[in-house]
C-alpha cells in the first residue's frame, strides 16, 4: 500500500549512509506484480518453517517497499510469491517514527469499530478510493527475530495490516469499495489490466 504524501525520508537517495547504499547496488527490488496478474488472486500458503531463505525474501521485500519512495505495505504475493508474508514500513507519522515490521503467516485476532480511509496498491497504481475497514484490530503473527508477536494497533498501521492480510488472501482493496465506485474506476481498471508490464 502506498502513502499518500510522498515519504520525505525516501526522496532522495543519496542521503542514506555509505553502508545502506552498498546493499542497495548489490541487491535488486524485485519485480513487483500488478493488477491483471492472475497471482495477485491466488491465496498465499502458511510459512510452515521461516528459513534463511524466507528471511531474505522479507529482507528484500522491505528493500523493494523503499525503492518504491511511496510504498509503507507490501505482501509476498505482490512480488509473485505465494507465501503468508508482508512487510510495512511507515516511516514517519505524525512526528512518530515506526521501525520497518516483518510478519509471517499474520493473523487477525479481534477487530472492532469501523472506518473510512483513502486507500491506493502498489499493484495498482494511479487508483485510490475510500474503503471501509476495522478502525482496530489485533494481530498475530511471527517477526524476523521468529518471534510470536502480537500487536494491536489503529489508525495507519491498522490499515496496511488489513490491506496487505487481504494480499495473502487475493483480496484487493478495489474490491471492498462500492459498485458505483468500482464502476466509475472500471474503464481505468481495464486500461491497468491491459498494459504491458516487464516480465
Ligand atoms: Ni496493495
């Protein structure tokens, strides 16, 4: 999911430090999947036991979500990958800055309360709209650490969550808005689904 405002931390490249912008040359964002890609409606698999391998793969997930400049959420789905996996950096909010989170097979515990936010993809790029979630939730799931975590959370973080957890189950948030919405975004969906992407 991407941010609205631009992430001012993420504008200019050449303000991370000398060891930051060596693993940045040596390692390449992986190719992210849009909308029209039959694998973003496919449900992810549990990750059954978090290899090395596994690690890596979030590693460079939250390195593809910084090349992005705008991105705060992205699910293993949206690189391709079929594995219960998202990683959300938020960077600075409201003067409060959040550390890069990784969370495999998350969980949705509890959720209460309901609110409407503008909400745009990554794999769906140029289309926002307001949708509908729980204002808070609880979520389950293990960190990069292999830690049980539990987080319960609101507002932004809340959101991402929600958005990226419907990834892991080929939900997209087009398909949580209204159908008049939905048909207003149809022709601009169609032009998305039919644009040619790298492979
Ligand atoms: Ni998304």
């Amino acid at each position: 999911m991407p941010k609205r405002r631009r992430n001012p931390r993420n504008a200019d490249v050449s303000d991370v430090n000398g060891e930051d912008d060596v693993v940045l040359r040596e390692t390449a964002p992986l190719q992210l999947r849009y909308y029209g890609d039959s694998v973003l409606r496919k449900r992810a698999k549990p990750v059954v036991e978090i290899t090395d391998a596994d690690i890596q793969l979030a590693e460079q997930m939250l390195m593809t979500l910084e090349a992005t400049g705008n991105g705060i959420g992205l699910a293993a789905t949206q690189v391709g990958v079929l594995k219960r996996l998202t990683v959300v950096d938020l960077g600075e909010v409201d003067d409060e800055v959040y550390e890069p989170l990784v969370l495999f097979n998350p969980e949705i515990l509890s959720s209460e309360g309901e609110i409407v936010a503008e909400e745009g993809c990554l794999s769906i790029p140029d289309i926002t709209a307001d949708v509908k979630r729980p204002e808070r939730i609880v979520v389950e799931g293990i960190n990069v650490q292999r830690e049980s975590i539990r987080i319960e959370s609101d507002g932004l973080l809340a959101r991402v969550l929600l958005h990226e957890i419907d990834h892991l189950n080929g939900v997209l948030f087009i398909d949580r808005i209204s159908g008049l919405k939905r048909r207003l975004l149809s022709d601009e969906l169609l032009r998305l689904q039919q644009a040619p992407r790298p492979s």
